[in-house]
C-alpha cells in the first residue's frame, strides 16, 4: 500500500478512536439525557449508530487535515536557500517637455 494511504488511513484510525471516546464521554455523562433516548426507544441505538458514524468522519478528517498540514515541520531546522540578490537601480534620463 502506498505510503499516503497508510497515513491518511492511520490517521483516521486515530479520529475514529477520539470520536469513540467522545460518544461515550456523551453517554457516560448523560448529556440532554442521551443515555435515556438511546437505551429507551426503538430508533435509540440506530441513532447511536449514525451520531458515531459522522463524529468519526468529522474526528478523523480533523487528524488527517492536521497532519497534513503539518507535514511541512517534518524537516525541522529551516532551508538553505541562498538570499535573493536586491536588484540594482538603473538611472534614466527624463527630458520635459514645455
């Protein structure tokens, strides 16, 4: 497998976790008693399903969009790139007119 999947896929492995303990910190603390909606009616555990499915599109897009855009610090230490030179000024003779 290429190198990008494995990390875009590793990374969303790592959103999936964060959003599994972040649906169970919601259930654990009963947040607008979505412990009793979930356990109590018939479509609670259909719910479940589909909150966990879109917190963890939304968790793991946010950990593949970090490394991603900090796939540039990877280098450490900065470039060597010579400096640009300053360009020279040219003088120009400017005749009026009258």
């Amino acid at each position: 497998m290429p190198d990008h999947m494995r990390l875009i896929l590793r990374h969303a492995a790592y959103g999936g976790v964060i959003a599994m303990a972040f649906i169970g910190a919601l259930l654990v603390l009963n947040v607008g008693n979505l412990w009793h909606l979930v356990t109590h009616t018939t479509g609670g555990p259909l719910a479940l399903v589909v909150m966990t499915v879109f917190c963890w599109i939304t968790f793991g897009s946010v950990q593949i969009g970090i490394r991603i855009m900090t796939m540039g610090d990877d280098k450490g230490g900065g470039g060597t790139r010579a400096p640009e030179p300053l360009p020279l000024p040219i003088p120009l003779r400017v005749e009026t007119r009258r």
